[in-house]
C-alpha cells in the first residue's frame, strides 16, 4: 500500500503526522484495554432500593416511575445524572452540552440499553428545558422526591449541589447492581463530549475555558461553582 499523502505537504509535515499516528494508535489501545477492564469488574452492591422518579418527558411530564421501570426490556441502564437544582436559574452549561449529544445519539445506544437523564430540578421545568435546547428523544426524569442522586454521590450537602455523574447499572436475576460510575473530579466523561473532543483537533485546541460556548447562562453556577470563595 502506498504511502498516505496529502497535495503539497512537506517531508516534514509527514514525517511529524506519522509520528503522531503512532500516539493516537497507542491512545486508542489504552481506551479499548481501560474498556475490557471495566467489562470485567466484578459486581457491585446491590441497588439501595427501588427509587421513584418522575417522567419530565412531553406527555407524561410528572407521572411516577419506578428505577426498575427504567430499564424497560434492557439489561443495562445508564443513568446521567446532570446539574439542575431545584434552585437554578437555569442547568449547567457544560451538562448541556452533553445532553445535547446524549439525545442525537440516543435511539443508537438503546438498541442495547436503556439510556436516562435524571436531574433534581422539578419534572416540569427539565421539560421546559428541554423543549428549550430541542431534546426530542432521551428519556428525562426528575429525582425531587427521592434520595438517588444522595445515595449514589450525584450531589454536596444539599439538593442544590448537584453534580454530574455517569452511573451504569445491571439487572440479573431479578435484581438490580450497580456496575459503574464515573469517580473523576473532572473530565469524568471526556471521551464522549463532542464539543471538547472535535476542538481538541483543531490547530487551536479546545478554548481554556471552564464551560463550552452557551447562548445562556446559569447564575447559580457561576456564583456557587465557578466563581466560589
């Protein structure tokens, strides 16, 4: 096979490409091995108890849900919990930006497990929201009124210190186990970000900014995350 090249690139532009080739090859086997590892833990504790949420999707906003309901006829529920308290102006910027990408991929991840997104802010205003960013087809519910984003590590010491966490469960013989949460302070779902993740291929890099681009802001962010004493 000949070699890869592109019109009127230089010695030097290919000899420095293939060199990176050869680091992004050994990143994308690092994340494959990371992968098999996380396949192979072995499992965790058993759900605390079967917590009922709210539905905050159009149509059955505010109708109660139970945990085990959510996996439907799948084996595997993720479960991301995004920063909307019950006191926010308005969610975080960076979550939303996930959600964004959550929705358009969502019918392709649920043709082999069921996919959520809970936040703790009321069933009524996540659906306004979403109507807002355009989200059609990610499953929503709302956690006001259970202790799951307490249980499970998703929030500070009160409803509004939310924070964002993946979580992964799984079902067998009837009952349900937790299998995998994300436990990194930051960057905790890196490889899925779009917005991060296609700057970082620009000649610029990704922005050093603490939250992508918005057309809106969240108050309650700024002054009690980004811009806290």
């Amino acid at each position: 096979m000949s070699e890869l090249r592109y019109p009127n690139e230089s010695r030097a532009y290919r000899d420095a490409r293939d060199s990176l080739l050869k680091d992004e090859q050994e990143l994308i086997d690092k994340v494959k091995a990371v992968a098999e590892k996380r396949r192979n833990l072995p499992a965790g504790g058993e759900l605390k108890e079967d917590y009922v949420f709210q539905w905050a999707n159009d149509g059955k906003v505010g109708k109660s849900v139970k945990f085990s309901e959510l996996f439907a006829d799948k084996s595997t529920l993720l479960l991301y919990s995004f920063m909307y308290g019950p006191n926010w102006d308005k969610p975080c910027p960076s979550c939303t930006s996930l959600v964004d990408g959550f929705d358009r991929t969502w019918y392709q991840v649920t043709q082999d497990a069921a996919f959520v997104a809970i936040a703790k802010a009321p069933a009524d205003r996540i659906n306004a929201w979403a109507k807002q960013r355009g989200w059609s087809q990610i499953a929503l519910v709302s956690g006001s009124n259970s202790t799951y984003q307490a249980d499970y590590k998703c929030q500070g010491d009160s409803d509004d210190m939310q924070w964002p966490v993946m979580h992964v469960f799984r079902k067998r013989d009837g009952k349900i186990f937790h299998f995998w949460g994300t436990e990194l302070s930051s960057n905790h779902v890196d490889t899925v970000w779009p917005y991060w993740n296609l700057m970082d291929f620009t000649p610029e890099g990704r922005p050093d900014i603490p939250t992508p681009p918005q057309n809106f802001r969240s108050e309650f962010l700024e002054k009690n995350y980004l811009h806290k004493e």
